[in-house]
C-alpha cells in the first residue's frame, strides 16, 4: 500500500496519474495547502520542502521498512523503477525519459507556474512579470511541439512517466489560458493523453478531494501559499 499526500494540483496530478495507470494500491491522504497542511510536523517528516506530492511506500521492493519520497519527478522515478514501468529497461530509452522528465521540472513547472501566479493570484498587475513567464511557456511549448512532430509520445513510441509530468503543467489555467492554436503536435499529444482511462480516473479525483477546486482563493488561502497580505482599507 501507498499512502499519497496529495492535493490537486498539476504536481498532485503527476502521481495519480501514475498511480491510476499502474493499477498500484494506494490511499490519498489529504493534504489542504489552502489551510495549511503542507506545515504540519507530520507532514514536514516526510516533504521537509514543506510541498505536496508525497508519498510513503509500505511495501517497498527491498522488503524493508517504509520509504518516503518527496518531490513530484522523484515519485515518478521511484515508482517507475519499483513496477518497472512507464520507463524503458534500456540506457537510451531511459535517457530520453529522464532528459524531459528533468525538462519539465526545471522549465515548463516553475515557467508556467509563475505565468499562473502573475495572471491569475497576483496582488498587483505587473506587466513585465505577465509577458516575461506568458512568452517562456510559450518558448517551452514551441519547445515541446516540435519534440512531438515525429513520435507519438515524449519519449517515443511508449507512454512514460515523462509524459505524466508534463501533461499537468500544458495550459492548466483557466482563467488565464495560453494560445495553444500555433502548437498542433501538443494539442494533438494532449487529446490522446486525455482520452486515457486513467487520466479520466486520476482528474475525477479533483473535485473529490477538494470540491471548492477551481473556486477564487480567500485571503487567508493566498497568505499561507504566496505570502500576499490581504490589502487595508
């Protein structure tokens, strides 16, 4: 069994979507950033980064006690090398696997992240901020669209953890939505990826464990996640 910390967020995403299409036995222990779970000791044991997913495997290969693991790209790869899944057995495939796995959470992430934040939960509009990280999601995703003009997936011909990690993070803001028409691999790779039945079953889990998924952040939710006072007067 695997206890999965999550909340859902693109990073939350990436390992159900895993999960799901492992068919593993797992259980979501919630974790409600806007509240402040994510700093609760019992949850700083295991992500000391204070940030969700994490998760705990109480059957790891080994046959030992328990392995916690934090950090989103490296659950993928621990659960990758524990079914032997989503990744190729070969040092070539696997290379390609790693390079965009590392891709995504060293640039698409954090790029598209802060477009997020500056579009969607700033306190104020700051135009630099805005066209600065709108302009380097779209560089990564004109990065991604011709990854994708000659394979079927990321990494090649196989569906992998590399795909998992990305798919999140491709225009997952609504109210602040990326021009996706120039990008025709990505929308083409997005809709099979979609289609999935695991996919289907890691999302529905969205509005099951956070109904108010979607809804306006109050202050004190903007106060525990970016720092935003709540503006006087």
């Amino acid at each position: 069994m695997i206890d999965l910390h999550y909340w859902p967020t693109p990073n939350g995403h990436k390992i159900t979507l895993f999960l799901e299409e492992a068919g593993l036995d797992y259980r979501i222990v919630p974790v409600d950033i806007g509240k402040g779970d994510q700093f609760r000791p019992e949850f700083l044991a295991i992500s000391p980064n204070n940030k969700m997913p994490a998760i705990v495997d109480h059957a790891p290969a080994d046959g030992g006690a328990p392995i916690s693991v934090f950090e989103s790209g490296a659950i993928l790869a621990y659960l990758a090398n524990k079914t032997g899944r989503f990744v190729p057995a070969d040092t070539r495939g696997r290379t390609e696997v790693s390079q965009w796995l590392h891709w995504q959470i060293g640039g698409l992430g954090p790029m598209t992240g802060q477009y997020g934040h500056f579009h969607v939960y700033a306190p104020e509009d700051i135009a630099y901020a805005k066209n600065r990280y709108r302009n380097e999601a779209l560089r990564l995703l004109g990065v991604l669209d011709k990854r994708l003009a000659d394979r079927e997936f990321v990494a090649g011909d196989a569906y992998s953890i590399a795909d998992m990690a990305i798919y999140p993070w491709v225009n997952p803001y609504d109210k602040a939505p990326l021009d996706m028409a120039p990008f025709a691999n990505v929308r083409r790779w997005h809709d099979v990826v979609a289609e999935r039945p695991a996919t289907q079953r890691a999302y529905a889990l969205r509005s099951q464990v956070n109904p108010n998924a979607g809804q306006p952040l109050s202050d004190e939710e903007k106060k525990l996640l970016f720092g935003i006072e709540p503006k006087k007067g």
